[in-house]
C-alpha cells in the first residue's frame, strides 16, 4: 500500500515540475517575441517598452510615428492550438498596433472593477474648450486605489474599431504573479500615465 502510495506521490510530483518547467519554457518564448514585434513592424521607432516578467504582455510607443505596439500571450487553450500548428517555433503571442487617434479611453480594472479611467476623447474637448489646460485637466483626472488582496490588475484600452473596441494587457494575476503586486501595481498606473500624456 505505502508503496504505491509513494508512486502516486512520485508521479504527481514529476507532473508537478514537468508543468513549472514548460510554463517558464513558454513565458521565456513569449518575451522573445515581445521583443522582436517592434523591428518587424515598418517605420516603428521604440521609444518606451514595457515587457512583463512573466512574458503575460507587451507595450511599445513611438512617438514619431504615433503608434503603439499592444501585445499579450496567447490563452493556454490557443497555445496549445498554436504548438499544434507549429511544434518547432510556435508564436505565442497575439499583437496589434494602433494608431494615437484611435484610443479613445484607457482603464485600470482590479478584480473586474474599473479603479481608474482616462478619457483621451475628453482631452481633446477638454482642450478645445479651454485650452491647454483644459487638455491637461480632461485628460488626467481619475484616482486609482487598489485592495492589497486584489488577484488581477488589468490596463484596458478603448479603441476607434468596431471590429476590436479595445484591449486588455493583463498586469497582475495572482496565481501567476504571486508577490509581485507592490511591483506591477505601480507600473500599471504609471503606463497609464503616459499613455494618457502621450495620446492627449
């Protein structure tokens, strides 16, 4: 009995690391397309990046061209789909690029909740209105407070497209990101930040 057991406990462990190994496989893959996606793309001239730890997503301005590179990893479900279709170099990764124009509105959801939002669209009017500084005002009003047992941070962009209206980068999950909270909190709202200076 104690002996299979043991074998039982053995196998799950195996599985057990087999599946941390492929995981950290898989985010190290993920990041190295990150990376690459601004030298494949005509005219792109990165001057601010983001790419996660964890290889969970990517951002990319150029400010000369106004476009962004958003970028994240694949679902696990696609991955697999993916490494069907390609088992020797698999892309992992789903991206887009957006002109400045079409953002209309950034958010910080937590846990599902919008904590912060950022109209782009309420800038511009903003500073039509009232000049400049109706711009600045419009475009970064907004508060953001977190819980300090939030399991996800989320940067969500709104976009001009009908096809695809927005966006989601995920910053912060907790089953993934465990203890990296006091890190990625922080980024997030600091890339919300300059999205909003750079769109407005």
């Amino acid at each position: 009995m104690m002996t299979i057991f043991f074998l039982f406990f053995l196998v799950v462990v195996v599985l057990i690391v087999t599946q941390g190994l492929k995981k950290g496989k898989d985010n190290k893959l993920a990041k190295q397309q990150f990376e690459n996606l601004a030298s494949g793309i005509p005219g792109f001239k990165t001057d601010k990046s983001f790419t996660h730890q964890n290889g969970a997503c990517f951002i990319a301005l150029d400010n000369s061209s106004k476009r962004l590179i958003l970028a994240k990893k694949l679902s696990n479900a696609d991955m697999m789909m993916a490494k069907l279709h390609n088992k020797v170099n698999p892309v992992l990764i789903s991206h887009t690029v957006v002109n400045y124009d079409d953002v209309i509105k950034t958010e910080i959801i937590a846990d599902g909740q919008t904590v912060s939002s950022k109209s782009i669209s309420r800038a511009l009017v903003g500073g039509l209105m009232f000049g400049v500084a109706g711009a600045v005002v419009g475009g970064t009003s907004g508060t953001t407070t977190f819980s300090k047992n939030v399991n996800s941070i989320t940067l969500k962009l709104l976009i001009n497209d009908v096809l695809n209206p927005s966006y989601e980068l995920p910053f912060f999950n907790k089953k993934t990101d465990a203890g990296l909270l006091a890190k990625y909190q922080p980024l997030c709202q600091s890339w919300q930040d300059t999205l909003t200076v750079a769109l407005a």
